[in-house]
C-alpha cells in the first residue's frame, strides 16, 4: 500500500449550506447544537417551519440526558429552566401497572452498594428468601427524595445508594422559543414559510431544494427533516418505509389536557404513570401548570371515552381543549437517505412511557455531528448511523415493551392482551437471565442501564428463582447489618433535602 496516498486529506467538497425543515423540539435542537458545533467552519444554517403548522404540543418530560445536551449545545441550565418553567425529574412513579393499588418507582438512581464483586440486589434477593421483605425501593435515595418530595444537589462521589441523576420537565414551547432565540444569535437563519414541495436530483436521487409558498425555492447540501409526523421531506419526498411496532406497542393514541395545579396539590419531582382500562396517564408537574395525557390503544377504547376518562381525573381546572393525537410507533427504515437525516417525530415514534424521544433527538443530532459527512455523502456514513439508530429504537423499544408485557392488572382486555405479545429474542433472554439468577444482559446501545431494568423487574415482581451463589460469601446477619446502615443513611439524606417547592422557587423561578 503507498503510505502517502493513504494518509488522511481535508475534504475537498464540504457541506456549505444546512436546511432543517421544522421548528419544534427536534428542529430547534438540531439547529442550536450544530450552530454550535459547527462554528467557523462557514457552513450557513437555515430552519425552515411554518408558524402556520402548529407543532405536536407535548413532549414535556425528559431523561438526565438532556442535562447533557444544556452542556453541549452551551447552554446556561438554570437560564433554560427559568425560561422553560421547568421542575426537577427524578424519575417515574408507575402507580397501578403491578395491579391496582400498587406503585413501584424508576428512579434515574441506584439501588445498595454491590459487594465483593455481586450486585447489590442478589444479596437483596438472599435476604427476602430469609423473610425480610423490605422493597428494593428503601435502598435507593433518589426513590426516597422523590416519594418526600424532596430534592438534594447529587452529591458526588456518593456510594451507589446515595448516586442519582436528575432531569427535566418543561414547557415543551417555551423552551423551542428559547432555543430559537439561542441559534439565531448563533447565526441560523429562521424563515417562516410553508414547505409545498421538494425536488430531486435526477442524478442522484439527492433533494435539490425545497418550494415554499412564501419564500420560493431553498437549495442545501444535507437536509434534516424535523417536519414532524409527517415526515415531508424522508417519508412524503423519498418515500423511505416506515417500520411498525404497533404489534408490540399497542397504544396509538392520546389525548393531552394542561391543568392548573390544585391549591393542595403535590408539587412532584417525577412524572406519575398511572395504568388505566385501555393505556395509561401522564402527570407532569411544572411551575405554572400540570401537563395531563391519556396514552391509549384505539381498539380498547373510544376518543370520547378517553377524554372523559382523563377530564374526570384532572386536579385542577383545564387550561386547553384536549389535544387529541394519532401516532404509530416504530421508525422509518432508513433514518439517513441520501442527503436527508430525519430527527425526531419524522424519524420514528416510541411512546413517551420513558420520556425518551427527546433524549432520541438528542442522541440523532450527535450521531449526525459526529458522522458529518462532506457533500460526496460516502454511503458507509448513513449505513453506520442507521445501524446505530435502529439498535437504539429496538432496545427502547424492548425496555418499553416490558412494562406492558410484566403487568400485573387481571381484570382489563387490554392489560391481558399485552401478556401476549410474542417477545422479540432478545428481549426474552434478557428476562429469561434475570429470572432464572438474576443477571443483567447488557446489549449495545441500550438507552437504560441495570437500574433501570431492575426497577421494573422488582416493581412489576419479576424476580430471580435463585441468587448469586457468591452472594453467600457473607451471613444474612452481615448483610442486614449493613443493609440497616444504608437505610439510616438513606433517611438522614432525606430529612435534610429541601422540598422540590422550595428548591425551584429558590434556583428556577421564573417571577
Ligand atoms: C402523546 C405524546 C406525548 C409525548 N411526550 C413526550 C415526553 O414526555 N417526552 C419526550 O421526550 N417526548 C415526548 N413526545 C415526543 C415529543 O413531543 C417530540 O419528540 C418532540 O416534540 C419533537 O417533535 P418534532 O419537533 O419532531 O415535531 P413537531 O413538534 O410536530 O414539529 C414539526 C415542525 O414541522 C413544521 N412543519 C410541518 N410541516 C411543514 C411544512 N409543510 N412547511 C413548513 N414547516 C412544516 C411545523 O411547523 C413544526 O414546526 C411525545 C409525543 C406524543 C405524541
């Protein structure tokens, strides 16, 4: 091989000029982080949406991971929380999915302190079989800040009991129009017209530019489709397949209904997922409002009905008409064609069970960055980014999927139709593992962690026939020595938080 051929050169044949169609949360993002990282290179970026379409309205609950992205796209966190009316996330109370009456809790936290090289719930497990049926939960502190509806700074290090992340909940437009003023200061240029067309190159199969009504033409080099549902540039224009998961994923549709807060209500740091006849409801605490959704399965369940059933269980006054929304859950084939990368609701539907098409957005917008390509588009780039995100939706997915599979609730058809769904592969070796010794499958480009499974696993009582044999290596007397320990901790780190109420008034107010 000639070495000097070889060796690396600077594209000869750089993008220039970016065009994303859409301005809601994934258009925004995408817009403010590549301004950012893009910088000085001369690349001019051009968000295109019309304020004629509204934007989907929710999306109002996030993961830690969204923390990430205030830091890289440069953003001040409390400024973005201020601006948002944001509160703390702490995780998700699932009330009702382990049968009626019960709550379990995802917490973005960990669980004990592993020991002599065996996780933390193996010696758990050791102990219940002994008697001791303490829930999982009084080993966590960021469980036990959320049901105080306290919240403390992270403290860091902190032995893994004391460890937890925290995230978001935010007025989904209120923080667009933040980030819209964050870009345009960085340089994106915003143009308010409506998207009638797209031409393709007929070489290439490439889109050329787009046609709006109120602006004529716009030409780029890549295209980013943040459109929406719809999906006008990947799914009308290329015509890229849109890959179903309605089989696993029953649920189609929802129905969203801001409420005031109640004068006596909780001011939650979580999000509360309650399971109901035909789906399940969102409650989303923010500063001036509380968000409310119904996620439901169409063939269980009327629209009518849905809205009432969600009418009658908000706390306080409606503050909108509720938004009814049809979705199907899965992701176009290809998120990446040719010179177009979809983001957000265009590329793919997971629903917000787990917050987790925002943290989507985020990761696509990365994943673009680092796999920008040069106006040659080397077909390796998109096949690399659409192997990633198809790993990622899948374990999504599965993690998902396990909810509505481990379910506890008897009495409703569509709760004991979910029992059914056939499981993909690796999903039920994952469950198989853990129910059988209690080991933790880890797969590549899993969005959620152990802890995260182990929640549900334990919340919905999923639980290993045997544990760890290692787990012996120390006497049941040691372990509820030490267990008691981590249970003092945990309830002197709770009593000396702040209430959620004070901690946001004090950092993010927004008056
Ligand atoms: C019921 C439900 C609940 C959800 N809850 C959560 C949650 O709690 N957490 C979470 O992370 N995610 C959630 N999501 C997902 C989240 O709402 C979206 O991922 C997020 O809002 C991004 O949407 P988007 O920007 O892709 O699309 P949209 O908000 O739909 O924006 C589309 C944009 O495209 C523009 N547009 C469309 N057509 C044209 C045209 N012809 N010309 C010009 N512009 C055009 C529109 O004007 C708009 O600006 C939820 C989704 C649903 C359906």
């Amino acid at each position: 091989m000639d070495n000097a051929k070889a060796a690396p050169s600077r594209s000869g044949n750089p993008i220039r000029s970016v065009v994303i169609v859409g301005g809601g949360t994934a258009g925004w993002m995408t817009a403010t982080l590549m301004a950012k990282r893009l910088e000085g290179l001369d690349v001019q970026i051009t968000l295109v949406e019309s304020s004629a379409i509204r934007t989907i309205g929710v999306g109002e609950a996030t993961t830690p991971a969204i923390r990430d992205y205030f830091r890289e796209a440069g953003l001040d966190e409390a400024a973005v929380m201020k601006a948002s009316k944001a509160t703390i996330k702490l995780g998700i109370a699932f009330d009702g999915w382990a049968g009626e009456g019960r709550r379990f809790f995802h917490p973005f936290g960990l669980y004990g302190t592993p020991s002599n090289g065996v996780a933390f719930h193996q010696y758990w497990l050791k102990m219940r079989a002994g008697g001791d049926l303490r829930p999982i939960e009084d080993y966590c502190l960021a469980t036990q800040l959320a049901y105080a509806n306290r919240i403390l700074p992270p403290p860091r290090p902190a032995p893994d009991y004391a460890f937890f992340d925290w995230a978001v909940h935010f007025d989904a437009g209120l923080y667009a129009q933040y980030l819209h003023k964050i870009a345009t200061a960085r340089g994106v240029q915003h143009v308010d017209a409506r998207v009638r067309s797209v031409a393709l190159d007929p070489q290439t199969g490439h889109i050329a530019s787009i046609d709006t009504i109120e602006a004529g033409v716009i030409a780029g080099d890549l295209f980013v489709d943040c459109s929406g549902f719809r999906a006008l540039l990947l799914g009308e224009a290329l015509r890229e397949p849109f890959v179903e998961w309605t089989h696993l994923l029953p649920c189609d549709r929802a129905v969203a209904i801001p409420c005031a807060h109640a004068a006596d209500g909780a001011f939650e740091p979580y999000t509360r997922s309650t399971a109901l006849a035909a789906g399940w409801q969102w409650r989303i605490p923010l500063q001036h409002r509380v968000g409310n959704g119904y996620v439901y399965c169409s063939g269980h369940i009327s629209d009518d009905e849905a809205v009432a059933t969600l009418t009658k269980r908000l706390e306080g006054e409606a503050l909108a008409e509720p938004n009814l929304i049809r979705f199907r859950t899965g992701h176009r084939r290809h998120v990446w064609s040719g010179n177009c990368v979809a983001i957000g609701l265009a590329a793919g539907f997971l629903e917000p069970l787990e917050s987790t098409s925002i943290t989507l957005i985020h990761s696509g917008i990365e994943r673009l960055l680092q796999l920008f390509p040069d106006r040659d588009f080397d077909p390796a780039l998109a096949m690399d980014y659409n192997r990633i995100t198809t790993l990622e939706y899948e374990r999504v997915r599965d993690f998902l999927l396990l909810h509505y599979w481990g379910n506890r609730r008897e009495d409703e058809p569509f709760w004991r139709a979910c029992k059914t769904a056939t499981l993909p592969d690796m999903l039920a070796h994952k469950i198989r593992m853990f129910t059988t010794r209690g080991r933790m499958v880890r797969y590549e480009w899993d969005s959620f962690q152990d802890p995260s499974w182990l929640s549900m696993f334990a919340g919905l009582g999923l639980l290993p026939e045997k544990w760890d044999p290692v787990a012996d290596f120390f006497t049941s007397d040691q372990i509820a020595g030490a267990f008691d320990r981590i249970r003092e901790k945990i309830v002197d780190g709770v009593a000396g938080a702040m209430s959620h109420r004070d901690h946001v008034a004090a950092h993010y107010s927004a008056t």
